[in-house]
C-alpha cells in the first residue's frame, strides 16, 4: 500500500478525530482495489460484505430498470459505503460504475468484530456515517412516497377535473352554435298574431318543462318516444322531425302535449312556435350541463382544499372525522371507478374528533389507496369504510375483500421499509408513516386479516 494513505485517510472528515493507531489497523485489514473507468466496484445481487472507502476517483450508482440503466446517485471521493458496522444490507440491488480511475480502500465485514473490540473511535466514525445515511435514505424514501402519493393524486384529479371541464367546453361550443340560429328563429317570432290566452298557455307547458328539467327514460322507450314526435313534426310540416325531436323528449314532451301547443295556435304559427319551444329548451339543457359540470368542478376543488387543509393552522381542531374520510374518497375516485370497486360506508353519529386534520387525511389516503391495491385481482370488490363511538374513543375500520395479509407478515407491516408490493410501486414507508400519526394523536392502529378480508382499525381519542 501506497506510505501516505494513513494521511489521506484522515484527510476524510468522519475519520480525522481517529487516533492513528485505529487507521493503521484499519490499513492493515483491508485491502486497496484500483478500478479503471468503467469497471464495477459491485453489481445488482452481489453480497454486500465489505465497507469501501473513495479514495480517489467516483461511481455512479445505477438501478436496472425493462433493459435499462437509471442513474441514482453519485458516490464521491472520500465517502464511505458498502457494509458497516451494525448494518443489516445484505444484497446490492444496483451498480457502482467507475466514472473514472478510482481507487477503494476496502474491509471486509468479517473484521468488524475485532475493530468494535480493539478501535472504539473507529467504530463510533463508523457508526456515525451510518446512522446519517440511514437518515439521508429515510428522508430520501419519504420524499419519494410523498411524490408517488401526489402522483396518485394528480392522476386522479386531472381525470376527475377532465370530464367536467370538457363538458363546460362542449356545452358552452354548442350553446354558441345554437344561439347563432336565434336571429331568423327570432324573426319568424315577432311576426306571431296571438292572443294573451294562447301565450300564457304556450308559456306555461313550456316553462314547466323547463322547471322539471330533462328525464331519464328507459333506452327502448326513449326510442319509441322519439320515433313519434318525429312522426308528428313531419306531418305538421317540419323537413326532418328528428332533428327537434330529441330536445323535446328530453324534456319528456309527448305527442299529447304537442298537439296541445298545436290547438292554441294558427296552423301557419305552428312550426315558429315549436322552434322557439326548441329553442327555449334547448338553451336550458346546455346552460344546466355548463352549471352541473362548473359546480362538479367547484366540488373538487373544495374536497383538495379541505383534504389539505392547506388554509388553517398545522394545528389539532375539532373536525367531522367523516369529511376527511369523504374527501379522500373523492381525491381516490377515478382509482376506484378504475378499478370497478364498491365502495360502502357505514357512518356513525359521532361527535367533532379532536386532530391534526391534514396528517389524518394521509392515514385515510394510504389505507385506502393500500385496500384498493390489494383488490387488484380480485372479483368481488367491496371497499368498506365503518365508523363507531367507543366510549371516549372513535373508531375507524376500513376493510377490503382482497386476498389478505399473510399470517406470519402481519406482526412487520408497520416497520419501516417493509412492503409487499412490486420494486417501484411501494418503499415500505405508508403504514410506518400512518402509524407514526396515529401514535401522534394517542390512538391505535390494528389489524386483522383472512383471505377476502382485511380490516385495518383506527382507534383515537375524541379529545
């Protein structure tokens, strides 16, 4: 080995306070590799049993990921990696490719036990560099859950905002087309002779329609229906009955009605009338699809606000636990339509709940984006959502008819970094992070499990 490297080894921050001694020990225990650009200081399943020290030279750390190579970090010179002291890597589940001519002190784990025995400042180093990077990791794993969650999220709601914002555009395109008619309809209108007994007449059937709004009918009725005032329009003079024959069917209209409107009126003010009658209806049905789809976005919206509660103070409030559950299910809906789930709630009459109400809605949303997960497979799919007072405790269960938690998992769902699901669709840190909520409000969080039939239990004080 190279006579200097005792210096350049200090010359590392979390090894300067080292005695020499411990370095040299170090020194001669391991041993130095010299890697060439390109070269891999380990691969995806090698055994991680050695610590590596950068002495010169970096890696880059890649995941394989369909064929090809993600960059994930970058190990630099003077870091310390690989396997420490207390540490329970086992396997590597990347690549550390040498950017360059890089040079690596490394110490092979079987050598731990003397170093925690004769280099104790060595070890407290080492220790410490682990327990930043377990740290670093944990923040790292929670940011990335944070973005995968808002990225569920995100999905959701562009799809839930798209339909109603595309048909506030339909609609209000049709109602522009439809409104350039009005000038010649308008014409043939004011050239009406007509008594006040007739007009009151004609404005009450017509109005009232208006007023009950657009029925659904059966598909075969619907038809029928249409075939008939179609019929009827063309024999009272109209080109293409089923060009108008539509609208008044959706105001339910019938032949009866109309042959009303016809008897008020003179034969040659008959088809002016009917398509201002058109006209009249027509404008009503876009101007309340334009209002249904602004009022379903303005529903949205409102849910995001209250599901962040990103207007009120991080602070615990009294809440309806239920509108938090509710908005979560709304910020879930398009998973949910997704996935053809039933959803059924059983809601109690339960007092305001004392919470931090935004870290209350990411338990509700893990729990249930987790329920909708584990029915992925499945043919009956039922998300149930129950809610009791239990003295001065709420309760909160939410099951699904998924295939169910293994019996010997059960007891590490809740540990940190366990997960069940496939590598880059969950890191293990969702039901760590709910129960760490749930801890943060005095409760509970259990949880039972069979095949078709997983409950998680929710249990925090009232006040």
């Amino acid at each position: 080995m190279d006579a200097d490297l005792p210096n350049r080894l200090k010359q590392i921050p979390e090894l300067s306070e080292v005695p020499d001694k411990q370095i040299q020990w170090l020194l001669d225990n391991a041993t130095c590799l010299s890697l060439k650009e390109g070269e891999f200081l380990f691969r995806k399943g090698d055994p991680i049993d050695t610590m590596s020290i950068i002495l010169s030279g970096s890696f880059s750390i890649k995941v394989e990921q369909n064929g090809n190579y993600r960059f994930v970090s970058k190990i630099e010179k003077n870091s310390i990696t690989g396997n420490l002291p207390y540490s329970r890597a086992t396997t590597a589940t990347g690549f550390a490719e040498a950017n360059e001519s890089s040079e690596v002190v490394v110490l092979h784990k079987s050598k731990f036990k003397e170093m925690i025995h004769k280099c104790d400042e060595l070890t407290t180093a080492l220790v410490h560099v682990m327990s930043t990077r377990i740290r670093e990791f944990t923040k790292l794993q929670q940011q990335n859950d944070k973005m995968m969650a808002l990225g569920k999220l995100s999905a959701g709601l562009s799809h839930e905002l798209n339909n109603p914002s595309a048909a506030v555009v339909r609609s209000a395109r049709s109602l522009k087309k439809h409104l350039s008619f009005l000038p010649d309809h308008f014409k043939n209108v004011i050239k009406i002779r007509i008594d006040d007994d007739a007009v009151d007449a004609v404005n009450k059937i017509v109005f009232d329609k208006a007023q009950q709004g657009e029925v659904t009918l059966p598909l075969s009725e619907r038809s029928d229906r249409e075939d008939d005032i179609a019929e009827w329009l063309e024999v009272n003079g109209f080109d293409d009955g089923y060009e108008i024959a539509e609208g008044f069917v959706d105001f339910n209209f019938s032949v009866e009605e109309l042959e009303k409107v016809k008897n008020l009126v003179s034969k040659k003010d008959l088809i002016p009338i009917l398509n201002w009658l058109n006209q009249v209806l027509t404008t009503e049905k876009l101007v309340n699809e334009i209002e249904d789809a602004s009022q379903r976005i303005n529903d949205l919206v409102l849910s995001v606000k209250s599901y962040t509660h990103m207007d009120q103070a991080p602070e615990k409030q009294p809440m309806d636990i239920h509108k938090g559950i509710k908005n979560t299910l709304t910020m879930l809906k398009h998973k949910v339509n997704k996935n053809n789930i039933e959803v059924v709630t059983q809601f109690a009459d339960l007092p305001e709940v004392s919470l931090f109400v935004s870290e209350m809605n990411q338990v509700w949303t893990n729990l249930i984006d987790n329920a909708i997960d584990a029915m992925d497979n499945g043919n009956q799919r039922v998300l149930t959502v129950e809610t009791l007072k239990d003295g001065e405790f709420v309760n909160v269960n939410i099951s699904d008819s998924g295939k169910g938690i293994p019996e010997d998992i059960q007891g590490q769902i809740f540990d940190p970094f366990f997960t069940t699901k496939p590598i880059g669709q969950g890191t293990g840190l969702g039901l760590d992070v709910v129960k760490q909520i749930v801890n943060q409000h005095n409760g509970s969080i259990k949880v039972k499990s069979k095949p078709g039939e997983t409950t998680f239990m929710v249990c925090v004080p009232i006040k």
